[in-house]
C-alpha cells in the first residue's frame, strides 16, 4: 500500500514537471512576412514575440558570432558574414528613449555600425530598443540598477525578440579573423600605424590568409589606405626592411605628426618606429636651451628636429641616403634648417670627423654636449670610437664632460648589467655607478631595448691628461737649463 502510494506521488510530481517545463504554443512563432528584419510575432504580423521563458538568465552561445561557412576563407567574401538573429528588444514611449538608453548603457546592444533604438513597426509613438543577448534574456535578467530605471521611467520590463540582419560591417577585425583562421592558432588585429599606413608581423601560420587579414585590417580602420607585412628583419645598415602590399594603393610616403613635430617620409625606404615617441620626448625633456647634440644615427630627425626646437644647436648625421634626404626635408618642414646640420656619414666618420672638430670649441666655451647614439642593434659597439677622441684634457675643472645616451637591445636575464658591462668593454673603463640604464620597451619575448646614459668619462675621451694647476703637487719639476743658456 505504501509503495503504491510513493508510485502515485512520484507519477504526479513528474507530470507537474513536464508541464512546467514546456513552453506554451504561442512562443513558435512565424516570421512575419510584411516587415522583414522587424519583432516576430504569433497573434497579428508586427507584434512583438516575448522572450522564452526557458532562456531567463542564458544567452544563447554564439549568437553575434560570424556564421561558422566562412572558416578557411582566404580571400574576402563580405557577403558570406550574413546572417539573421533574434536580439532581445524593449518596447518604449519616444520621449523615454534618450533618459532611458542612457540608463541601460551596460545592457544594450554594443555592435559597430548598428542602431541600439529602431522603429517600432506597429506603433509610431514607441521605439525598439535593442539589448545585449549575453546580458538580457527575460524580465528578470536586468541588473538592479537598471531595473530600477524601468521603473522609475515607467517603461515595461517585458523582453521582445527583434530580428535583425548581421552582416560583415557589425562585426570587429578581431571577430573577422578569429572566425576565418584555423581554430586555436594566434589572431593578427594589432598593428603599428605608420600615417596611413598599417604595418603588421604576420607568424608562418597567418601567411595563405594575409591578402584577407590586410583587407579586414584596412575595412576596419578609418584612415588606413594600405596594409604592409615585413617580410625580413630589420638591415642594421640603413635600418630598413622589405615588406609586401597586402591590401590598398601602396603608397609609401607617410606622413605623421609626434610630440607636436611633423614628419614625412618614405616608410619602405627608413626607419620609423611610432612605439619610440615616449623614448622621444624623455631624451629631448632633458636637453636645455643652448645645449649643443650630436645624432650619430638621426634617422629622418625624431630625436634631432625636437631638440632644435628646443633652442639646441644640432648636427644630424645617417648613413642612409634616403633617411639623410628626409632628414633635410623635414628640418625645412619645421623650419629648423638653420639649426640642423646634417651629414651622410658612417657613424665612426661623423665622430672621428665633425664630432671631433666641434667638440674643443663647445668645450672651450662650456657648452653642454649630448651624444645620442640610436642603433640598438650596434650602437654599443661604436662607443669605443670616442676613446681617445682629443688630445688633452680640459685646464678648468668648471668643464662638463659630453653625456651619452647610447641604445642597446639584451636577451640578458639582468639586462640592466649586459648592457652596463658591455658599454663598459667597448669603452675600457668601468661604467657601474656613474651610468642610468632606461628600459625603452619590450622587443619580443626575452628581449629588452634600453638607454645607458653617462658622462662619457675624462679617461676615455682624452688621450693625454688634462694639464695639473701650477703649483701642486703633481706638476712637472721645471726643466733644468743647459749649459749653454743665459739663467737669468
């Protein structure tokens, strides 16, 4: 009798279950044929549909992903991204649309180039607004905050379905390529922007899809009119690289605007690192009117023209022949030609040669000197062109030695010492405490660029000792006279 009784009980909780579980008739609902892209309905074509109950609290997964057809594409379909999805919608009063849209920031459909308020089909004096799927699913899926301005502007929290069109143009770069390339390997949106031009290091992997990628790249980026991928590491001689068109007109000439100076140059053709503006600003932040710099790798004049500016007399040396005709260009572009001089020299010529002619002058007249040495992958090696530079030490002590700011790349584990000991090598002098090392950037994994800064020291730049004042103790005894010379 007992058990018969447990077998009812259970017969009827489960039936009580079901009928629970099991969504009304009236949510399977036709499409409406009169307003494609408008809310679905079941009782009259144009009313809204609300939301299952089934779905409170769960977005349905992928619902704003780009169709799975479009994996492995290689060359771009944007038509191909279509696609029709059912958006959660409320259903407001016009002149509660802009209090309320602002209210439900967090919860509205975000979504480039889509409206989050469109019309309401069946009456004029309400609007549609659209929310996010993954944040809203039902009544009681609203956040508080936002439940309570429902309440406060009298809008009804029920949740409709509003069919909208997805196409390429609502979905991000990052979407794109994460939906075309192989599942599981590494997505390519970042760039380095160059004017108007992105230039972006595509991995083996990325290489059959990167005609798609340099499109996808330039659709979603307002102002960029060509896409380039480096095909070779940086030349440590004219510091440039090869680099292949991936999508637009292939124009070269760039022209770009850093710490207020402007620039124009070819970017196949030079060097030009935008992720350097802050090491920029650093070093010419430490540069004083009247200040005399040597640019001993100037480039198109990122370094040089800002120090100009700053009221310094520069001398702009590179070896390469296009940076050095950009370099001039841009000096007249500024208008700091007249405080420029430029030189298209080998970097151990410009200090042998003009570095040494000036510096007995500057020094004379106790001109501040700064020597800027920017080829990290080099310029360490070149710091023992400034040994032994001139002949004599400076008689005054009052006499500022020049200061160094030379650039280094260190796989180093301590790059901070690599490079201190390895300025210190090249020069034959121990730099440790009298150096700054700046850490520039992050290269690459294991790979730090930094900026060792010294005053380069007396021992290293002179040849000879700088003469002791009469009288101490480590003057020279007077040269006896001969014999055959008058002693008075």
């Amino acid at each position: 009798m007992i058990r018969a009784l447990c077998r009812i009980f259970t017969f009827v909780n489960a039936e009580t279950s079901l009928r629970r579980a099991r969504p009304p008739t009236w949510l399977f609902a036709k499409r409406c044929p009169r307003f494609p892209g408008a809310p679905l309905s079941a009782q009259r074509c144009g009313a809204q549909q609300a939301m299952p109950e089934q779905q409170q609290g769960e977005a349905e997964p992928g619902l704003l992903a780009p169709p799975p057809g479009v994996r492995g594409m290689t060359t771009l379909d944007r038509s191909a991204f279509r696609k029709r999805v059912a958006v959660p919608a409320l259903r407001v009063r016009k002149e509660a649309i802009s209090p309320l849209v602002k209210a439900l920031k967090r919860v509205a459909l975000q979504l480039p180039a889509a409206k989050r308020v469109v019309e309401d089909p069946q009456d004029e004096d309400h609007r549609l607004v659209l929310l996010d799927p993954s944040a809203i699913s039902s009544p009681d899926s609203f956040p508080e905050a936002e439940a309570a301005a429902l309440r406060r502007l009298g809008v009804s929290p029920e949740v409709l379905r509003y069919e909208l069109e997805l196409t390429y143009e609502h979905l991000k770069s990052d979407e794109v390529l994460r939906a075309v390339l192989p599942p599981g390997q590494d997505v390519t949106s970042g760039f380095s922007r160059v004017g108007h031009i992105a230039h972006l290091n595509l991995r083996d992997h990325q290489l059959p899809f990167r005609k798609l990628i340099g499109q996808v790249i330039m659709d979603k980026n307002p102002g960029v009119t060509c896409v380039v991928n480096k095909t070779n590491t940086i030349d440590s001689t004219y510091r440039n690289f090869q680099m292949e068109v991936l999508a637009g007109d292939g124009n070269m000439v760039a022209k770009v605007r850093e710490n207020n100076v402007s620039y124009e140059f070819d970017f196949s053709r030079v060097y030009w690192n935008p992720r350097l503006s802050t090491e920029h600003e650093r070093i010419v932040g430490l540069l004083q009117r009247g200040d005399s710099v040597f640019d001993v790798f100037a480039g198109v004049g990122p370094f040089a023209i800002p120090a100009a500016r700053r009221g310094c007399s520069v001398f702009a040396n590179d070896l390469n022949p296009e940076s050095f005709k950009w370099l001039q260009h841009n000096c007249k572009l500024n208008k700091t030609d007249s405080k420029v001089r430029t030189f298209n020299m080998d970097g151990r010529d410009f200090i042998g040669g003009p570095l040494r002619e000036e510096l007995p002058g500057l020094l004379e007249m106790k001109s501040r000197v700064h020597i800027i040495m920017n080829l990290p992958a080099l310029a360490l090696e070149f710091l023992d062109a400034l040994k032994g530079l001139l002949e004599q030490g400076p008689d005054s002590d009052d006499v500022s030695p020049p200061h160094v700011h030379c650039y280094g790349f260190s796989k180093h584990d301590d790059p901070r010492r690599d490079v201190t000991e390895r300025a210190s090598a090249s020069l034959g002098t121990p730099l440790e405490g009298r150096c700054s090392v700046h850490t520039v950037r992050n290269v690459a994994p294991n790979k730090e660029m930094m900026c060792i800064s010294f005053p380069l020291p007396w021992e290293v730049l002179f040849k000879k000792p700088r003469s002791p004042e009469p009288g101490t103790p480590d003057e020279p005894a007077p040269k006896r006279p001969r014999s055959d010379e008058p002693t008075a």
